[in-house]
DNA sequence: TAAACATATGTTAACATTAACATATAAAGG
DNA sequence: CCTTTATATGTTAATGTTAACATATGTTTA
C-alpha cells in the first residue's frame, strides 16, 4: 500500500550515490571517517591538487555529508551524518560479494 | 595500520555507487526488491521505453546486481545480492536524515 | 598593511553518461 | 515458415562530470 512512499527519496537517493561514485570523493569520505582533517592533510594523503581536494569537499559539504570549521589559517572537515558510514560499509559487503565468490546460488 | 586495506574496495565501490546514482536503475532495483519482474511489468511500473528499461537491465546485470531467468516468452528479473538492499536502505536512513531534520550537533 | 600561508573559486577542454530512436534477435503459435 | 510478442542491441546527439589550470579570497603575523 505505501510501498510506493518511498519513491519520495529515490531522487534524493540518487544524488547521494552520484556523490559517493567519485572515487575521489570516496576516499576523501573514508579518510574523514576516523578523524578531522584540514585540506592539506587530505592533499597530502591522497597525493591531489589542492584546488582539486577544495573542490571535492565544497561538492561533499553542499550535499552535506561532511562540515567544516576554520582553526587558525585551517579548514579542518569531518562526517556530518554518521549514516553514511552506514552506506559505504554496506557497499563494502557487497563488494566483497562480487569479488571473492561471484554469486551465491547460481556458480 | 591495515587502515589502508580498505583502499582495495574503494574503485569497485565507486563503481556500485556509480551504478546506483541512476534514477532509472535505482527505481528499478527498489521495483525488484519484493519479487521478479519481467522487462514489460517494469516498463508498465515506470511509464518508460521499453529499450531503456533493456539496457539499464543489461547495465545491472553485468555488474552483478541482478538477474534473469527465461520464462517462455519473457525475461524475469531479481536482485543477485541482498547486500545491495542493505545499501539502499541505509541511503534512505541517510536521505531521511538530511531532508526531515538537518543536521544533529549543529543546528 | 604587506608577505606568506591555507584554501576557495572560475574557466575550459576531455571525457563519460543518458535518452531516443531504429532495428535486430528469439521464442511461441498458427 | 510467417507472424506476433517480448526483449536486446547499436548509433548518435544532448547533457553532465571531471581534471587541470590560473587566479582569488581570507587569515595570520611581522
């Protein structure tokens, strides 16, 4: 019956998996996971352009799923909404599902 | 210290999220969540071309996320991989969280 | 307030994705 | 084997995304 109240966040779904699907963006995300990083940490992690790391972060905190706050001359970053760790750790298990053992009934 | 490991999961995970990230293919995926369909049952759902729900099965299906068994004249599809669903809903919990409240700590 | 540092923004070209259409294949029934 | 039904495939134009670069902004400290 209200099987169809959930078409309401498919649109909003979407974009939030456009954002996950850079990997890019992705690993900013799971750098953010453990701790708060300034733009030059995750520059020097990741071995990025700065101006593109900038740029990545603006997109992640429009759609927010990550926050900021100036320390100094420092912007540092951190996850805004823990569920998204959620995502990306169920994602994981898919993965894992499609590389290690292909499916499960069919061989 | 394997905090890196995960680094392995994060191009094929792009690539899920990738996948994902259409509203076509989300639709249908959240469609097949209940029970197999055939390609008309799901052109007939989401009011789309016939050819398009085609090839986004065919997207899906090469990458493991669904598929298909003949039956007579038609194509059924499922979902290969429960793990997907819990993605999907974990999405939800987090497209839930942005639109109804905002943020948690700030407010 | 000028210099140095940290970060953000704007522009554009290369590239990828989507949608729309025509057409091809495959099975079933007469 | 021809027709109908169901689905798949190929092609192309429109659109969206990313990367790379130059440059702008904002903050601190001398």
């Amino acid at each position: 019956m209200n099987e169809n109240s959930d078409n309401i966040w498919q649109d909003e779904m979407a974009r939030i998996f456009k954002l996950l699907s850079n990997p890019t963006r992705l690993n900013i995300l799971v750098l953010l996971e453990n701790h708060p990083l300034s733009v030059n940490d995750i520059v020097e992690k990741l071995q990025l352009s700065q101006p593109q790391v900038s740029h990545q972060l603006a997109i992640l905190k429009a759609h927010q799923l990550i926050n900021s706050e100036r320390v100094g001359k420092r912007n540092f970053y951190q996850l805004d909404d823990p569920h998204i760790l959620n995502v990306i750790d169920s994602t994981k298990n898919h993965v894992k599902h499609v590389i290690i053992g292909k499916k499960h009934g069919e061989l």
